[in-house]
C-alpha cells in the first residue's frame, strides 16, 4: 500500500529583509549614492538569504519570483510589456529605470512651476483587501505587447546555481486582466495575446529545468462574470499542455461557486485557504478528482497569531491518511514580519502567543513532522502551541469590564450628528470664513533624516524628553510658519511626534502592543509596523490636544485636528481573533469620540480622522459588504457624532476604488473628504457627481507618491475636470495624501504651485460668466 506524503510550501517569502535592507537599498539607489550594479547585489543577496532560511526551517517547496523592487503586478506588467506610451518605451526594450518610471513616475528640471514636470506613475490601489499596494496594469486600444522582462526565468536559474530547486511563482494572466484598466479597450480583448506571453515564459522555464511553477489566480475567490469564466477555462486548457505541472494558488477566500470550475481545470496541483474559508475543506475534498495534488493553507499568511496546531491535525489527519498533500501558509508570507526572533524588547506574554514568517514555516514543518512520523515526533512543540493557546485565552489582559460595558451603552443618538449637513455646512461657512477652493493638506510634512534621527536618539535613551520635545516644537513651528507665508488657508501641524498615523495612536491605547522589527511592506520602499491589538481597547489619557493647542497658538488660521479612523486603525493592525472584527472596532470608535470631543472642547474648529482604510475591508464577495459596510460607517459615526454643527469634521480616503461604495460614504455624514484622484485624472469623481454626493470634496491635485513635482497648469486643469463633476463651492484643493515620504524640496514648489492654482480657479468663477 502506498504511503502517503506531505510536504511543506510557503507561496512566497517576505522581500524586504529582517530589517528593512531592500527599502534601504532603493533609497540608496534612487537618491543616486548607488548604482544599478549594487541595487542588484543587494537584492542577490536578499533573495540568497530568504532561499537559505527556508530550506534550513525545513519547507520542500522554495518560491523563485516572490521577490520584487516594488510590486508583483508591476513585475507582471513590464514580463508583458504593457508599459503605457507616456513612457516613450517600446515593449520588449523596457529596462530597470522604465520600470520605475512606471512606480514612481518621472521628473524633469524645469525653471517654471507652471508647467509640467516629467511623466505621472501608473495608478496604485489596494491588492484585493490587504493593505498592500499594487500598480494597475494600462492597456490601450491598439497597444502592442511583448516579452519585456526575463525575471522569472533569471531567478529560478539564480535560485538552481546555489543549489535551490524551486518552484516558480507567476501572477495568473486572469487576475492580471481583472486588475488592469482599459484605455477604450475591455483587458480582456488581450487575452490571447498575454495567453501567448505566458507560453513563451513556460517554455522558457521549462527549458531552463523547471518542473513546477505556481500560478496565483486570487480571483477565483470573488463574484466572477461570465467573461472571467470563460477566460479562466481558454487559459487553463492552454497552459498546461506546455509540460510543466502548475499548482493553481488561489487564496484571501473560498473558491465556492468557482469550485467546480477549479477543480476541473486541467492543472497538477490546487491551493486553497483554509483560514479565511475554512469551512470549504469538506467541498473540496468531495470535488477534487484524485491526482490533483491539493496544498491546504492552514497556517494564517495573513496575521501574526501562532496556530493551535493540534486543532489544526485533528482536522487534517484523517485527509493525510488518503492523499498526498503540500501544507502551507493560507497566501504568501510577504503580509507578516520576518522572525519573531528579533523582537527582544516586545512583552514576554505576549510573544509566546505570535508567530512570524520564520516561525510560519517552522510550524508548517512541525505539522508535516506530526503527519509523516505521528504527533510523538514533534510531542514538545505541539505541547507548546496548546499551552501558548490557552494561555491566551485566560490571560486577564484580553477583556476589561468597564470598556464591555462601556460598548454595551451605545445608542443610536451617539451616531447622529445634531443638524443635517447643509445646516451644518451654513454654520461652519460663518465660523471658518475660508474662500472659494480652500487649500488644505492632508496632515503630515515631511519626516527628514533629522526628524527620524532625532526620533531614533530619543527612543535609544540619548536624546531627553525635554531635548526632544523642543526639537519637535521648532519642527512644528518652522512648518505653521512655512504654511502661512505659502497661503494655506487651514493648517495642520505636521505630525512630526508622529512614528505612523495607526502607531502612533495605538501606543496611547490600552489593548496594543508594538515590535521593533515587525516591518511589512505597504509598497516599493514603503514599510509599515502593524500594531498589535490583543486585547480590549480604550483611551487613557488625550493623545493629540496638546499638540494641537501648541500648533493653534501659532497662527490665526484654523488648524485641523488629526487622527486616525476607527476603521483604519482597525484595518492597519494585526487584529486579534477572538472577537468580531466589529466589536473591536467599536471599541476603537469610542476611544477616538473621546478624543474628538476633547479636541473641540480645546477650541479646535476642524477635526479630520482618516479611513484612508476603508474600502480595503470590503469583503470580496458582494453578498457580505453589506454587513461590513453597517459597521464600518456606523463606527465612523460614532467617533465623529459628539461634536457641534460647527465643528467641521474632515475624512481622508485614497488608492482604492470607491464608486461602488458611495452610499456608504455618504452615510458617513462627514463635512469635507479629501480623496486620491491625481493619477486617475479626476474619473473618481464621475462617480461622486452621479450620487449627487452633498459635501464639500478635496480631489486631490498632486500625487504625493511619486518624486515628480507638477505644476500650476496640471492642477488648474485637473480642478477644471474636477468641475465638469462638482460645483466650485463644494471644491477644496489638496495633495493625494500626506507628504511625510517626499522630501521639502519637492513639496514646497508643490504646495507653492497648489495655492497658486487655486487662486487661479478664485479668479476665473469670480469673473462674470
């Protein structure tokens, strides 16, 4: 009788380094104090390492192509050559620096801040509901493709000369059609041709020595039309008949409707999430014919909590006796922290009750150990997962009584703003008394070398609070000052105290805890740490009043308070698990109402609280949105309601879509939204005018992601755009989003030309029609 077997994969691994050497590496790179040459060794040397660490921890199946500069789908893109024309780049000639022209756009010196500079980044949004960022695919009518990138084949053939057999990871060509826009072209006429492309880069890995390669399809877990359908079956009756054997990785859901389509493709191998769909395991078994190697992602890619592993081998022993089977994390690691092992200050009780990529792996490895040799293999390691995962649950610093019962108390009222908006809108229009299109920024200013360094000599105990404390209040001055003589008309302070709009928040409430070195990667060389919300949550003390009053002393003008949504905050942690994402996030709500009602008690006239989050909760399936959506908004409400009509509350949303959720955003009642709209050249807002969206709206005009600084005549025309949408006196005129990334020498004639253009549109609606 043939004896089963079980192997270990991880889909993908971390790209950035335990510490955050690639994001260091394309700084270096892109400020010019490095060449190509030594971007390219650094990044040998990541992957080396990451291919090393795995095969040490004990994993079977290696990823190749899970590392990247910037983004996946970008990498996908120029592997095509859909690289947009604006780029002067023919496909099939595209190098290095046409790539990131494509992820940051381009700059050109120019002696005029009225014209132009360079060419504008493709655009970026959220990948599927995480908070990773990709660059979406353009195609045009017309447009000519062509192989542009070897990459996959170069890093498997890198991987194989150290001695690493690996299997290649590739982004499916019908997620990368779904994701893509079309310039007067549906993606989809360019099926065949990328079918094509794809071919060419299987033979290609073939002939290299590959026998397996892994195509990610993440769509098969969301409502697909027939088109997609079809698409996935023309696809999957091509590609495999080129020899290699594909495992088919879909993941951020259940395949449900998608199953019997799935299962039936012509592929060697299929992965499914068993953590966010653990219930569609039973289906999967039922329609899987026989010889499709099934890799089962029990282990959560997604979080940092450690597993219940005997929970986990109660479930899959039976279905280990029968078949062969690859065990694997629920999607690529790249959404968690490298090694736990680094975080040597993080609070012991809470340790014991996480796991990151290194100890992903380690416990995939421990379960395929359990499964091939029995549980009495591995008798220590699972004896410490269960401890560890009744430790959690009895530990008194999950739950505290008063916030229970605090959250029991909400009523509808604490919802509702006291007047409708245009009661509201009348009072604050008296009360702020600001002209037409209203420049604004989003918040923060740029954090320097001498902010961080500043930061980091005061978290090593070098710098005293006093010292440091007036370092940040000269920074803060310096910036008022700055914002008056450039002609803002409301204010903010620049959030220098500020490590991270959700951290900073999050080590002032109770129930978070932090890391040192728990980076992911938001996109290219931008890296966050997630908090850690382990347990129940509210405010001790006031975390941005003083701050605030000292900014507000500065200047006569109105300065915006700033904090970070409910939902943001909610979306951008490690949550934990053992309660509704809902009711965590209430929690959230009522800790930011105590802070917003604080601020206006201080004298502040405008408070903005962030969801640039938002939309990436949305579930995948449409059927579930509905539910999110009612708690989402209704947690929102509950931070922004305590406040009088004349308190003008501001949001800020960006890079994701929102026109299939307007009604949700309207029902957040906010006074002024700011939303990222520079890439997109104003389309977002077709949407808004087709709601008839009420309030007052700042597109944004300058896209604060890429170096390039545009000037006066872009923004005048896309504020023009902006009303061919909106009424001028719903218009305010803002950047995409804050300006902590860019440097001072890029945001002051960005800002010097955002006000000069909007006093350009004050002149022209003021002019007799």
């Amino acid at each position: 009788m043939k004896t089963m077997t079980v192997t270990v994969a991880t889909l993908g691994f971390p790209r950035i380094g335990p510490r955050r050497e690639l994001k260091f590496a394309l700084e270096k790179f892109w400020s010019g104090k490095s060449t190509e040459t030594e971007l390219q060794e650094a990044a040998q040397g990541l992957r080396a390492a990451a291919w090393a660490r795995q095969a040490a921890l004990g994993a079977d199946w290696l990823p190749s192509n899970d590392f990247s500069f910037y983004d996946h789908v970008l990498d996908t893109s120029l592997m095509l050559g859909a690289i947009p024309e604006r780029y002067d780049v023919a496909a099939g000639t595209a190098d290095l620096a046409t790539y990131f022209a494509m992820a940051r756009g381009t700059t050109r010196e120019t002696t005029s801040c009225a014209h132009s500079h360079g060419h504008t980044a493709q655009e970026m949004t959220k990948w599927f509901d995480t908070n990773y960022h990709y660059m979406v695919p353009e195609l045009a009518a017309g447009q000519k493709l062509a192989l542009s990138s070897s990459k996959i084949v170069d890093e498997y053939r890198e991987a194989k000369a150290l001695g690493y057999e690996t299997r290649p990871v590739l982004l499916g060509p019908v997620t990368w059609l779904s994701l893509a826009k079309g310039r007067d072209v549906d993606p989809f006429d360019y099926l065949d041709e990328v079918l094509g492309l794809y071919s060419a880069v299987l033979t290609q890995l073939q002939h290299a020595g590959a026998e397996w390669v892994q195509i990610d399809e993440p769509i098969l877990t969301t409502d697909l039309n027939e088109r997609q359908r079809a698409a996935i079956t023309r696809a999957y009756a091509k590609l495999p008949r080129l020899g290699l054997n594909i495992l088919l990785a879909t993941y951020f859901g259940g395949l449900e409707d998608n199953l019997t389509l799935a299962v039936n493709l012509p592929v060697a191998g299929l992965h499914v999430d068993l953590v966010r769909a653990p219930d569609q395991l039973d289906k999967v078994l039922v329609a899987a014919p026989r010889k499709l190697l099934l890799s089962l992602g029990v282990i959560d890619g997604r979080n940092i909590w450690r597993a219940d592993l005997e929970k986990i081998l109660d479930r899959i022993e039976p279905i280990a006796a029968t078949r062969d089977l690859i065990l694997a994390p629920s999607c690529s690691l790249l959404h968690v922290p490298v090694d736990l092992a680094l975080e040597t200050k993080l609070d012991d009780e809470i340790k014991q009750w996480l796991a990151f990529a290194v100890q992903k792996v380690d416990e995939l490895v421990t379960l395929k150990d359990a499964l091939n040799a029995g549980r009495e293999a591995v008798a220590d390691k699972l004896a410490a997962s269960t401890a560890a995962a009744a430790a959690r649950k009895i530990s008194p610093r999950i739950h505290d009584p008063l916030v229970a019962a605090r959250t029991a108390s909400v009523t509808l009222a604490m919802r509702e703003r006291k007047s409708p908006y245009a009661a509201r809108a009348a009072v604050q229009a008296e009360m702020l008394d600001l002209p037409p299109f209203p420049t604004t920024t989003i918040g923060s200013f740029p954090q320097t070398a001498e902010v961080r360094h500043a930061r980091a000599e005061h978290n090593r105990g070098n710098l005293s609070d006093e010292a440091y404390t007036r370092f940040l209040r000269e920074e803060t001055a310096r910036t008022v000052r700055w914002q008056e003589e450039a002609g803002i008309d409301m204010l903010v302070h620049g959030e220098f105290e500020r490590n991270d709009m959700v951290q900073y928040f999050g080590e002032q409430l109770a129930g978070f805890a932090f890391t040192v070195n728990g980076w992911v990667q938001s996109y290219g060389s931008r890296c966050v740490r997630p908090p850690i919300l382990f347990g129940d949550v509210s405010r001790p003390r006031p975390m941005t009043v003083d701050w605030w009053r000292y900014a507000q002393s500065l200047t006569t003008k109105p300065m915006k308070g700033m904090l970070t949504g409910p939902v943001t905050i909610l979306n951008w942690s490690f949550v934990r698990d053992d309660q509704p994402r809902s009711a965590s996030c209430q929690q959230i709500a009522l800790a930011i109402r105590d802070e917003v009602v604080d601020l206006e008690a201080a004298g502040c006239k405008a408070i903005q609280i962030d969801e640039a989050a938002l939309r990436e909760g949305l579930p995948l399936r449409k059927r579930d949105w509905a539910a999110y959506l009612d708690w989402a908004v209704d947690a929102f409400r509950l931070s922004a309601a305590g406040v009088a009509d004349a308190t003008q509350i501001h949001t800020h949303m960006c890079y994701s879509e929102f026109n299939d959720i307007l009604p949700a955003i309207g029902a957040m009642d906010t006074d002024v939204i700011s939303i990222e709209t520079a890439r997109s050249q104003m389309e977002l807002l077709e949407g808004f005018a087709a709601y008839r969206y009420p309030s007052a709206i700042g597109p944004g005009v300058y896209d604060i992601h890429a170096p390039r600084v545009p000037g006066v005549d872009e923004m005048v025309k896309l504020m023009q755009l902006a009303q061919a949408h909106l009424a001028p006196e719903q218009l305010w005129v803002n950047p995409d989003c804050g300006l902590k990334t860019r440097k001072w020498e890029e945001v002051k004639p960005a800002i010097d030309a955002m006000v000069a253009a909007a006093r350009q549109l004050r002149v022209r609606v003021a002019e007799p029609a």
